[in-house]
C-alpha cells in the first residue's frame, strides 16, 4: 500500500460463486480496489500481470489452492501478503497454512467486520469507510416454513446486514443449487461430489441456508468415509435441496452487476 488513504489493491480467489461474489462486493465496500478470480491458474495470471497489496486465497480450489498455490507465488518472486480462507479450518490445517507462509487463516462465511480487521492489521495505511457513512437498518420479513430453510438473521450477519447483497448471493445460490440438481441423476464420481458439496457450504452459510449446508455436511462426511447410509442422506439432501430452492424462488432476485 503506497500511503495512508490510497485504495489498497486486493486479490481474491474462491472457486465457489457465492463467496466469491461476496468477498468481492464487501471488499469493495471497505473501499478496496478488488481483483476477483475463480481458480489458481488465473490467480498466477493475475499476480504476473499486476501488483497487490493483499492476497485472500481459497485452501481448496479444483486446480490449485492452499500450500501449494502459495509457493508457486513464492517461487515466482511474489511476496505479497496472504491471507487462507476455507469453509472449515482445523487446528491441524491451520498449522499447515501458517507453515506455509500465510499470515492469517479465516474460516468463511467472513463478515465485512472481520475483513475490517484483516484490513487494519495487514495494511498500515487503511481506514474504515464505514465511519465515515451514516449507517442504514435493514429486514428482511419471512415467515412460515421458509424461515427454518432460509435463516435471514444470520445470512444478514454473514454479510453486514445488506438486504440487497443477500438477495443477490441467495440468486447466486439458486443457480449453483439448479445445476447441482441437474448433474445428480448422471452420478457424478464420489470424490468430485464431496467436493462441490463442501463448496456449497460455504454458500450456504453465507445464505442463511442452515439447514441445507447441515445436509451437505452429512453427505460429504459419508462418501468422504465411504460410510454405509450414504444414498439414504444423499435423498435426504435433494429433498433439502428441492425445498431450498422453492424458499429461494419466493424471493425477488436483483441484478447482480454493479
């Protein structure tokens, strides 16, 4: 960051939508100039091309993440600071990122106050926009039994209370959510499903979708430990997941540009 008050330059890479989208957004809203990338591969494009003040790199992308997405970076000559994000951080894991050469390990869904605070830590120059702007309530009024499938209290605490940014990543969450439903019935291979799965829990908590992340987890740890009564939560889940997507179709969906 070149001096106090400049627009610190940050790079952000998450294979999953719905974090992705979010990261980017909150951090533009604490006034950062973001560069937002899907994958490891772009994630080195992006590094070669242009210089960062901050790294957020997802622990597990298809291509590349994690340990070993940062040496890469290291062995290219690029020392910028980084910054692990994951769906679920143990302590071992987080041992591993730190040997690495991250300086910080954030477990999603991450706030706008917890992006603050890596902001003011990592980066002498930065200030909160937010005090210098009135603050706005926002609600969100659900009722019935979309309320035990879509949590607005806590998808509003995952992103700063925004009404309009939920809205627009529970769209997001729609989608990933019709595309997975699609793929399903060709049986995916075990492995690739328990993965997509822990992506669409980070989703999930960011949406407030509890429920459907818990029945994700489930899966997840069943085919991850070949366990016997994986087809019965896999039922289970779709069930979830059918009943997700008709909560989400209640809800008007904005556009997502900006």
């Amino acid at each position: 960051m070149d001096g106090f008050g400049t627009q610190p330059r940050i790079l952000v890479a998450d294979d999953d939508a719905v974090s992705l989208r979010f990261l980017a957004a909150a951090l533009s809203e604490l006034g950062c100039a973001v560069t937002a990338v899907a994958n490891g591969a772009t994630t080195l494009d992006a590094c070669a091309a242009a210089q960062f003040d901050l790294l957020l790199l997802d622990r597990r992308m298809p291509d590349r993440g994690g340990a070993e997405l940062l040496l890469t970076l290291r062995q290219r000559g690029i020392q910028t600071r980084a910054i692990a994000t994951s769906a679920e951080l143990t302590a071992a894991t987080r041992l591993e990122l730190q040997a690495a050469g991250y300086v910080e390990a954030l477990s999603k869904p991450i706030g706008l106050d917890a992006l603050a605070r890596v902001l003011s830590t990592h980066l002498s120059g930065w200030r909160d926009p937010r005090t210098q702007r009135p603050e706005s309530a926002h609600a969100i009024s659900r009722s019935g039994a979309d309320s035990t499938l879509l949590d607005d209290a806590a998808g509003l605490s995952s992103v700063g209370g925004d009404v309009a940014t939920l809205q627009a990543l529970r769209g997001l969450l729609a989608s990933e959510l019709q595309t997975l439903r699609d793929r399903l019935p060709t049986t995916p291979r075990a492995a690739e499903l328990a993965d997509t799965l822990h992506r669409l829990r980070a989703s999930c908590r960011y949406c407030g979708a509890t429920a459907l992340g818990e029945a994700a987890a489930h899966v997840e740890a069943a085919i991850r430990t070949d366990a016997a009564n994986t087809r019965a939560l896999l039922t289970q889940f779709l069930e979830s997941c059918d009943r997700t997507l008709a909560a989400l179709s209640d809800q008007p969906r904005p556009n997502l540009a900006r």
